[in-house]
C-alpha cells in the first residue's frame, strides 16, 4: 500500500493555466483582427495565414525530428508565430514567401536559440524584418481595392491629414491584421482580462509614443494636432505590436522595473524610427532592437526583494 | 477596519469545506504513544525517563537540550517502552519516547494560577518554557525565545496569525470559534510581557464567522484589535501578516522583533493561555484529517503523539486508495509514503488525495510569462533563480536575491510550464547559506 503514495517536494497542487493554454489564449485573441484583415483583405489573406502557419508548424515538427527532440508542436507556439507573421504581410505577397518567412521564424530565430522560450527576439517579427530586407518590394507593395496604394501613415508623412476614423476601424491599406483597430483591441482586452498579457508594457508604450512623436514631430516641424497623434496611434502596427508583439513572454523584461523602461524605450524608438527613419513604419524595428537590449534592461533592474532596499536606506540614514 | 493584505501572492482551490462545519471532536488514541524528540526547532530534547518507568499525563518526560529547544510532555499515563528513532511527519527518522498507554489518563497536579496580573514577567516565560510551548503553525520556534527578544522596549505590535492561508487546514478555524477565549486570553498574557503593545488578531476575510466573533469578544479590550486580511496564500506567511498589519517590510536577515512585532499562531496563543493560566503543558492539538480519499474529513483534538493512522480510521478511513498523503497544508506541507507518523506539536493535518495533482504534469520549458515574479511575495524573480540554482550559478542565485525566498511555493504553483521552481530555490538557498556559514 505504502508504495503507492508519491512522496514529492511541496506545493502538491498547481494552478490550472499551462503553457498550451496561454497560447491558445493568444490565438484566440487574435481571431478578431484575422476575421476583419480576411473581410478587408479577400479569400487571399486566408490561404497566406494558412501558409504561414502551416509553415511554422511543419518547420519545428521538422527541426525537431531531425536534431532527435521531443516534439513541441503540441504547445501551439508555433500556431501563434504563424498566425503574428501572417497578419504582418500585405496581402499581394507572393505565396511561397510565407513558406521561407515561417520558417524563418521558427528554425533561425527560435529553435536554434533552444525553442519555445529562449529566443532572443519575437521569431515573428525577426522573420518579418529578415524579409522586409530580403523582398523589400513585395513586402510594402500596398494593393488596397485592386489597386496599389500607399498606406495611411506614408500620406501622413507626406502632409496628408490621416482619416482617423477609417484607420480604427481598418478600412485601410496595410498588413494583414494590422489594420483594425478595434479588432485587435477586442482581442487585447481579452488578453488581459484573462491573465495572459498585462496592461504595463502596451500601456507606457503608446503613452511613451504619444509623447516622443509630438516631442520629434514638432522639432521636425510637423504641425501636432490631435489628430495627427490619433492617425500615427492607430496607423501602422503600433496596436498589433504594443499587445501582442512587444508584451511577447521569452523577448520583454521579466523584472517589474525592467518592464517599465521596455515600455517606454519601445515607444520612444518607434517615434524615433517613424519620424527621421527613412520608412513611414517603425514599430518592427522598434520592439526587435528593444528585444536586444532585455538582458542588459534587466541587469540593471534586479529586483532586490521584500524588505531589502528599505533596510539599506535606512542604515544608510542612521550613517548620515 | 478595512481589508489589508500584501503585494503578489495566489489562490488556489481552499478545500475547506470538507471539514469546516465539523466541530473540534476529542480523539482518545488506543495504540503506542510515540513522542519524537525533535518537536520544535533547536536542540532535540534530552530524555528524563527511561525504560519501564510509570509516568503520567502531563509528565515530563524530555527537557530542553539548550535553550533554544523546548521540553516535551506525556499526553497519557502508561509506561515506557521503548527510546528509538521513529519517523515523523517531515519524512526523516527522529529519536522518539515510546509510551504504551494505560489508557487511565492519571493526571500529574497542574500548577494553577488564579491571577496571571500577579505573575512577574520572568514567571510568566518561566512557565511558558517549562510547558515547552512552541510555534504550533507548523515552524515550531521555541516561543520562550520568540518572547524574550533582545529589544523588548521595541515591541509594540503582536500579531496572532489568525490567517490560516493553507488551503484545506480548518483547525485554527475550528479552535478561533470554539474557544476564542484561549486565543484571546493568551494574547492578553503575550501582551502583559511588552508595555503598551498592541494586539491584533489578523484573520483572512473567508473566515467572516471568526472575524465577526473576535470583534464581538475584543470590543471593550482597548489594546487588542480584529484585522481581517485578504483572503490570499501565503498571507500567513510571518514576512506577508507583518506587512498587512503594520506596513513594516522585514527580510532575509531580519526578525519580526526587528520591525517591532512578534507573530503567534492561533494555537501557540491558546498554548500560552493553557500553560500559564491553568499550568499544562503543551500535549494535545487540533488535527484536521482531510482531502478527497478521506470518508469523512472533519477535525480531532488529540493528545500529542497518537498516530495519525488512528485518526484516519476514525475519521471514517479511506473511502478511495489515495495517490498522495500531505502533512499539512498542499502548499508547505511534506508529503509522506505512511500513515504510521506520530501527531506533533507542529502537525496541524493529513490530507489524502485520491489523485497526485502533481504527477500528470510534465515539466516544459519557461516561456518567460513572468508570472511566478508576480505571484512572489519576496518580490524576487522565481524563473531565473532557478535557473542559477539548477546551473550552479550560486553567485548569480545571490545577487538575484534567491536567499529571500520564503519558500511559499507560489512560483510552482503559478508556473504555466509547471517548471519545479521552488524546489530548485530552495535547494540553491540551502547551499548558498552553506557556504556562508563555511566562510
């Protein structure tokens, strides 16, 4: 009888939400904004996502067999990274583009790192600036309504007044998912109010970019109006990258104050980037170059611990 | 008062309306009596009987091997049979006093006391050290050193930890609503060591009943104060109750005295009344025998090394083959392979689970979702610690802080890739203050 009991080290019980969940979580919540960029965009925009993510799958199914790993397609990361990747192409992208991108993603940024969790920047935002770099044609050909067009935040950079209310609610030339507004803000909400994503990183983000874009704007001589912040806030993928790339587990800081300074780091690149860089978007090459600086971010905000600091300052104050 | 509590923590399934609504029911043990002699932290006690002599409940039979230790009592009249180790709750094989039980519960004489206001201080402390009271939440510090700190003047807060933030325990419940006087008396007695302290009976809010009650009994008592405390695990955790109650933060290297408190159990405080009201010494407790595998779970006052596996029978035995036996609460408590585990001091219930939640799950990789940095309630950074301690990285381990762990467990139970955090924590924590100590 006695060998039946599992002696184990405590705690004997475990919250319900695992890793596989989480992920679940993620897809889901950006259902939404595949539903509008499908609606927006045209049966095409289905078969890219499909492509992407099929891609994803089969490249860590794949790398997996061949390095002799236990399979982890089951946790649905890779569904996750494919489905991010897809809704950050236009949808004129050629179809076998997504095939290298996914596995882009998956093999070069992510499974050679070690996988799930130890890679060094978000694999869907790696893949998408490898192409960006690669197919740079295809990858800002903007064909909205059968024709080639340029997207709301080019205008903007070139004068116009952005129409902000077609930009929140996505009926604008752009990537895939990036579009909707409000579609992807459903699916934000969701995000946080199941636990997954918390508010800190996309909050002080678009706060921070808020205040550097009318910072750099005004030095640049652009004239700030409310509109103007609203057409750059909604435009572009500041939205899809603010929830759901930039508050991305393995590639943002796990320290409280290190989530601070990725926050607003994020949106003062991103002003930076969309104000003097030589492309209107910057919210990819933003949250990439932030992923590079989280250990370093979290080196120098190593938590001290319960009760610690304030005993050094007050021995400190006894001294003086 | 309003609703306090501390930054992090969790809430996992309470369970504790298996054995709530049983009313504390005496236990009468019939088997061997075993009384381990390490019931508290400190030197083991020093056996003062030995084989084949008579004793009594209420005798001692070990005293204190220094002082931070504690003397250990009989809880029944029999003889000796036997001095052997004997394994207890926490899975190690202790040296124990084996006392066949006559089943007549002689009583030795209690020294009585009719007006505790006429004790001094010292004969106050003398009497809770002879009863060999100790931390009855599970730590089992002895209380006569708790007490006597090196700055009294600097006291002025006692907390009774009235949390109880296990899921499933129901015994300081049961013994806040059926005999708050003990607790309370005895705060009175704590209070008395330390002029102008305050006491505060901190109670989590699941327990409205038992806030509801103290507030009722402490309403024309202007020193001591009900706090009800958000209901979330470990709120009972000394570290967490002193920040709830006072806004005081205390760490690794520091003691409640240092933050001007002291933090007593609900079943220490009923103790210390025992000892120096009426003179007895510490020999019995409550036990709540639960968990899903249990017929029917409820809570046993009994003497001081009975069996647990008697308690199991009369709680009704196993309805279900359990998969998991737990020694106290599912997040701190020790997991066993035997029933056959003396009741000590600190032993405050047996869970049995018809399922061992743990073993379905396969640890996977960390996906960096910083959950177990926000459920921390040494706001440390659990993920990375144990990763240092995994990798031997001690120097990294320490200057993350990983020797502020409190070792509540939260971090494990929180993980979404049911990564083996605490355990790793701790067992880096073991050996970075080895080292330490080596220096």
């Amino acid at each position: 009888m006695s060998d039946l009991y599992n002696v184990a080290s405590n705690p004997h019980v475990r919250a319900k939400d695992s890793t596989s969940r989480i992920m679940l979580y993620v897809i889901i919540s950006l259902l939404p904004a595949t539903a509008f960029g499908i609606w927006n965009f045209g049966p095409r925009a289905l078969l890219l996502i499909c492509i992407t993510i099929a891609s994803c799958v089969a490249s860590e199914y794949i790398f997996n067999k061949v390095t002799k790993r236990k399979q982890t397609i089951s946790d649905l990361s890779a569904v996750v990274t494919g489905l991010l990747l897809a809704l950050n192409f236009p949808v004129s992208l050629p179809w076998w583009m997504p095939i290298v991108g996914g596995a882009f993603a998956i093999i070069v940024v992510k499974c050679v790192f070690g996988g799930l969790g130890q890679n060094f920047m978000n694999p869907a935002l790696g893949a998408r600036c490898f192409m960006l770099i690669s197919f740079a044609g295809q990858m800002s050909n903007w064909t909205y309504d059968g024709v080639t067009t340029a997207t709301p935040l080019a205008l903007m950079r070139q004068g116009q007044a952005p129409d902000v209310w077609a930009e929140f609610v996505g009926t604008i030339p752009g990537t895939i998912g990036e579009t909707s507004v409000i579609a992807l803000l459903i699916g934000a909400v969701f995000l946080i109010l199941v636990g997954v994503i918390d508010i800190k990183i996309p909050g002080l983000y678009i706060i921070s970019f808020v205040v550097f874009i009318s910072i750099f704007g005004a030095a640049n001589g652009t004239a700030i109006n409310p509109q103007y912040i609203a057409g750059q806030v909604c435009g572009g993928g500041l939205i899809l990258g603010a929830f759901f790339m930039a508050t991305d587990y393995a590639t943002s800081p796990i320290t409280p104050k290190g989530k601070l300074i990725y926050g607003i780091l994020l949106g003062f690149l991103t002003a930076l980037f969309r104000t003097f860089g030589s492309m209107a978007e910057g919210v990819s090459y933003a949250i990439i170059f932030s992923n590079i600086l989280v250990p370093l971010i979290e080196r120098a905000t190593i938590p001290k611990g319960f009760g610690v600091e304030k005993e050094k300052k007050s021995k400190g104050g006894e001294k003086a | 008062m309003g609703l306090k509590t501390f930054a992090g923590g969790v809430h996992p399934f309470e369970g504790k309306e298996l054995s709530k609504d049983k009313p504390v029911q005496e236990y009468l043990p019939t088997g061997l009596m075993v009384y381990p002699l390490s019931q508290h932290i400190g030197a083991p006690a020093k056996p003062v009987v030995k084989i084949g002599d008579q004793v009594k409940k209420g005798q001692l039979i070990a005293e204190a091997g220094s002082f931070v230790s504690a003397p250990i009592h009989s809880s029944v009249s029999g003889t000796v049979k036997k001095i052997e180790p004997r394994r207890v709750a926490a899975g190690g094989m202790v040296n124990s006093i084996i006392i066949e039980n006559d089943g007549k519960y002689d009583e030795v004489e209690y020294d009585a006391v009719d007006d505790v206001s006429k004790l001094t201080k010292d004969q106050i402390l003398e009497k809770i050290r002879n009863a060999g009271v100790v931390g009855m939440g599970g730590a089992g510090f002895p209380t006569h050193v708790k007490l006597a700190p090196s700055n009294p003047d600097k006291i002025d807060t006692i907390i009774a930890n009235c949390a109880e933030c296990e899921p499933y325990l129901t015994s300081d419940y049961r013994v806040m609503l059926e005999m708050p006087e003990q607790l309370i008396e005895g705060m009175k007695i704590v209070l008395s060591l330390f002029n102008g302290a305050k006491g505060i009976l901190a109670v989590e809010n699941n327990k409205p009943d038992c806030i509801a009650l103290l507030e009722k009994l402490t309403k024309d008592e202007p020193s001591i104060s009900v706090q009800p405390l958000r209901t979330k695990y470990p709120q009972g955790a000394e570290r967490s109750i002193i920040y709830a109650c006072t806004g005081r933060k205390i760490n690794s290297s520091m003691l409640p005295a240092d933050a001007g408190c002291i933090v007593d159990n609900v079943e220490t405080l009923c103790c210390i009344y025992r000892a120096v009201k009426e003179g007895k010494p510490v020999n019995t407790r409550v036990v709540t025998i639960t968990g899903d595998a249990v017929t029917d779970p409820r809570n046993f006052r009994c003497p001081t090394g009975t069996n647990f596996a008697e308690l199991v029978e009369a709680a009704g035995g196993f309805k279900t083959q359990p998969e998991k036996i737990i020694y106290g609460g599912p997040m701190m408590g020790f997991s066993n392979f035997t029933t056959d585990i003396p009741v000590g001091k600190t032993n405050s219930a047996l869970l049995a689970f018809t399922k061992d939640e743990v073993k379905q799950y396969e640890p996977g990789p960390c996906i960096g979702c910083g959950r177990c940095v926000e459920v921390c309630p040494s706001r440390i950074t659990p993920s990375r610690l144990a990763d240092f301690s995994e990798q031997g990285r001690y120097d990294q381990f320490e200057k993350w802080g990983g020797v502020e762990c409190v070792e509540c467990g939260s971090c494990s139970y929180i993980c979404p890739a049911r990564r083996y955090l605490a355990q790793a924590i701790k067992a880096g924590k073991k050996t970075v203050l080895a080292n330490r100590r080596k220096k």
